[in-house]
C-alpha cells in the first residue's frame, strides 16, 4: 500500500508544468465518449510524470490526492466532471440551513468536499464521513484539516448490521473497494446506521449517499425496520450492487415511500415523496 503522508505541508507534491496543463485539459473538456479517451490517455501521461500523490484544488477545497491504487480518487482529481456529477448536483442544489449529510463508505471524501461546497454557504450544516479503512481514513482527515471553512466530521468506523469489530480485506490496487471478509488485514470497528445515528444526535437526515461494495443492504434494512419516519433520509443515493443484494433492496425503499429520482450508470437516486424539497 502507498504511504501516506500527512507530514510535509500542502504544496508539497504541487504538480509539474506538464501534469499542471494535463489536469486543466482533463477538468475542462467535458464527458462525452470521446472526451473521455482524451482523458484516459492524458491521465496516464500525468501519473508517470507525477509523485506519489498530488496537491490541487477542487470542488473549492485544497486536497492531497493519490495517483495510484484507489481508482475513484484518481479519476476525480483529473475528471471530477465525470464523477458522480448528477448525483452530487441533486443533493448540493437541495442545500439549507441545518442541512445534514452522510456519506457511507467515504473513501477520501470526494462526495463530501463536494456537497461541502453547496453547505458551507448555509448555517448549522454538517456532513459525516464514514470510512473504516484506517490508510484512507489518514488522507480523509488530512485533507479535512486544511479546510477549516468546511463542515464535515470524519468518523473511523464502518456501519454494518450490527455492532463489533470486523476483519475489513482490501485489494491493493483499489482502497476503495474494501469488505468486510475474514481474510481481511484490517480490524474495523463497526456500528449499526440506527446506532449511529442515535449516537450522533441525528435527529433528520437531509441526504445519504452509501457505497459499499455490495454491503448496502446490511445497513438499510435493519435501518428501514427499526427507525421512525422522522430518521429517514429525504434523499438517498444508493449504488446499484443488485447483483449482490439477497434482498430486492430498491422494492424495499420503494415500500418506504421513496420514489426513483433517476438511475445513472452507477446508482439510483431517491427521494421520500412526502418531501418538500
């Protein structure tokens, strides 16, 4: 696994000349099928010309990104257009006072610099950044302290069925695709969604995205069954691991009064229909 490095102050890995006008292009030329060819071989280009990792600028936040081994993270620092953008606009534009996300199975918090963007602006807003992977966790919150304008709250656990210590296997080509497993090198501590929330002092949760390899189900229906109207998320954006799921999980939302906003080539997004907003 690459090293962190949460020591040498930001700026440290600015990129070259070279890399600094492959990321302008790449951020620049938009997502159509060919845009995206562009920015696949533009990419490669910059990562053999670029350090381990990366100090930029985006979604108006300073972030330490990595170019190798976590496979959203690098297609978000050169393409961040093509990233979940219709996903994260519906929660962004939806932002107001007390607005309160959470973001399951964060990663570095792509989704939560970038829905940090839209709530910062608002008062009482708040984003919690699930992530139990203790290397990805290490740049979460490196790249949360040189924010301080932004409100989101890191948490180093992993949300599951129940609560309890889990064993947590992660291929090292991508740190983003960790599960749960017994052959796992990473012991994580877990809580159940409802636990969390009860925790936390969540009493309305404004948005919810939830990846998680195909775990999704063992946080939400435990979570369906248990919490009361008010806990329910207004918005949820699921990935679409229904290959994986034992349970017809979107029928099970559904049932909950969530109506399908839109399905993108990655996730479903919902919304509660006895919402406002």
């Amino acid at each position: 696994m690459i090293s962190v490095d949460n020591n040498s102050k930001f700026g440290f890995y600015k990129p070259n000349t070279l890399v600094s006008i492959i990321i302008l292009i790449t951020r620049s030329i938009g997502s159509t099928w060919l845009s995206k060819r562009i920015i696949f071989l533009l990419r490669r280009i910059a990562v053999i010309f670029s350090k381990k990792c990366i100090d930029t600028t985006l979604f108006n936040s300073n972030l330490r990104m990595y170019t190798k081994g976590n496979v959203s993270e690098k297609r978000a620092l050169f393409s961040p257009q093509i990233f979940e953008e219709e996903e994260r606009n519906f929660i962004a534009e939806r932002a107001e006072d007390n607005s309160i996300f959470i973001d399951i199975g964060a990663n570095i918090g792509l989704y939560s610099f970038s829905i940090a963007n839209a709530y910062k602006k608002y008062n009482n807003t708040k984003i919690y950044s699930i992530e139990p992977h203790p290397g990805l966790f290490k740049r979460l919150s490196f790249n949360v302290s040189l924010n301080k304008d932004i409100p989101i709250y890191p948490r180093e656990i992993a949300l599951m069925d129940k609560s309890g210590q889990f064993n947590l296997s992660t291929p090292e080509e991508n740190l983003g695709q960790g599960v749960i497993s017994k052959k796992g090198k990473n012991l994580v501590t877990a809580k159940n969604l409802l636990g969390f929330i009860n925790d936390e002092g969540i009493k309305k949760i404004s948005a919810m995205k939830i990846d998680v390899e195909g775990n999704e189900e063992k946080i939400i229906i435990p979570f369906l069954k248990d919490a009361n109207e008010e806990q329910l998320p207004t918005i949820i954006v699921i990935e679409n691991n229904q290959e994986l799921w034992k349970n017809d999980l979107i029928k099970l939302l559904e049932e909950k009064g969530y109506i399908i906003q839109k399905k993108t080539r990655m996730n479903y997004i919902l919304k509660l229909n006895n919402s406002n907003n």
